[in-house]
C-alpha cells in the first residue's frame, strides 16, 4: 500500500480541508475578539511510523491533544496536537491573555477541546459533505503525554492523513499537527472517495 493519489487528487484534498479550516477560523473568530488565520501548508497520506516522526516533538515532550473517533464509510482516530507550551499560548491568547501561562493548567482542558472540537468538526464536516461519505462522530477527548501516549496506533502497516496547520493570531505564531490515523481498508475507502470527488469534477468540467 503507497499513497498513491494524484497530484491533482491531493491538490482537491487540500482544497477541501482548507475550506474545512476557513469555517473553523470562522469560528474561532466568533469565540474570541481577535482574528484567527489557520493555514494548511501541506497534506499527505504517510505510514504512521513516519506520520509520527514527521511530528517534530521530543519523545520526552509533553504534548497537548484531542482526540475524536470516527466510524462509517471510514474509520479511525483525528488528532489535534501541540506542545504544551503552544497549546497554553493558544489557550493563552484567545481568552485575551487574561489569564497568566502558570496559572492555566486547569483552564488549558476544556479550552483545548472547545478548539479541537471546532477545528476537528469544521474539517469532518466539509470532508463528509464533498465526498459524500456517511460518518459518525464521538465526541472529543483530551490527552497529555509524550508522543508514545498520544501518537497510539495498532499497526505500523496503518496510515495516516497527515496535516500540518499554522495558527496565526496577533503576535503569535503557532504550529498544530493534524492526524487522521486510519486502518488499510479505511484508507482505500478514503482515497477511492478522494477520486470519485475528482473524477466528477473532471466529467462535469469537460
């Protein structure tokens, strides 16, 4: 198994879930009272032993998820992670820097899952109506750990949709990792979504 879709079906992802991150922004701009850019610089299908690598965080880092389970058409695990000094500036600067980094540690939980939801729900939400799947969603779950607790997955023969997303708020920049880790049969399921999206593209354009 390779990740074996097209530049032009990987340009159609990205679209896709930079739709999804717009409306999250959108969001996030509703919550708090500055504004929130979210950028996707790049998407791709990778094996989750090299999803995990490609992460960047120390193995004895302390990061900061949520995590959300899936199941219907496709199945598997979405993860929103930071380290948890980016996840505390995050936390930090959308409640207006109200509250001081040493004293958040029992704000960052709910706060990290109220983003994660918005985030992991806008992106579910946009992916599931232009591919037309069927998906349910469990509600999302916070984790702290490092990378060996978060970053869990059955096989290393399963994949992962790897996204990296960039926050840019007012005088902070802030890099979060999206994964959704998704089992063999999961991931053709995806993919062969992924062409028929574009293949209908291509008939109705021609």
């Amino acid at each position: 198994m390779k990740d074996d879709l097209s530049p032009l079906e990987i340009d159609a992802l990205t679209e896709i879930f930079n739709i999804g991150i717009g409306r999250a922004a959108n969001s996030l701009n509703k919550m708090v009272s500055q504004l929130v850019d979210l950028t996707i610089p790049e998407i791709e299908i990778l094996p989750n032993a090299t999803a995990k690598s490609r992460l960047c965080f120390e193995s004895d880092m302390e990061i900061s998820a949520v995590t959300q389970r899936f199941d219907g058409d496709f199945k598997g695990q979405a993860l929103l992670m930071f380290g948890k000094e980016s996840g505390l500036k995050l936390v930090s600067t959308l409640l207006g820097n109200k509250v001081p980094l040493e004293a958040l540690s029992e704000l960052e939980q709910d706060s990290l899952v109220e983003i994660g939801n918005v985030i992991l729900n806008a992106c579910f939400g946009t992916v599931i109506n232009f591919l037309k799947s069927s998906i349910t969603i469990e509600m999302p779950e916070f984790t702290q750990g490092n990378i060996d607790k978060v970053f869990t997955y059955s096989s290393e023969q399963d994949w992962s949709l790897y996204i990296k997303v960039k926050f840019s708020l007012p005088n902070e920049k802030i890099d979060g990792h999206i994964s959704f880790l998704m089992d063999i049969t999961s991931l053709e399921v995806f993919q062969e979504s992924v062409r028929q999206f574009v293949y209908g593209i291509e008939k109705r354009t021609s």
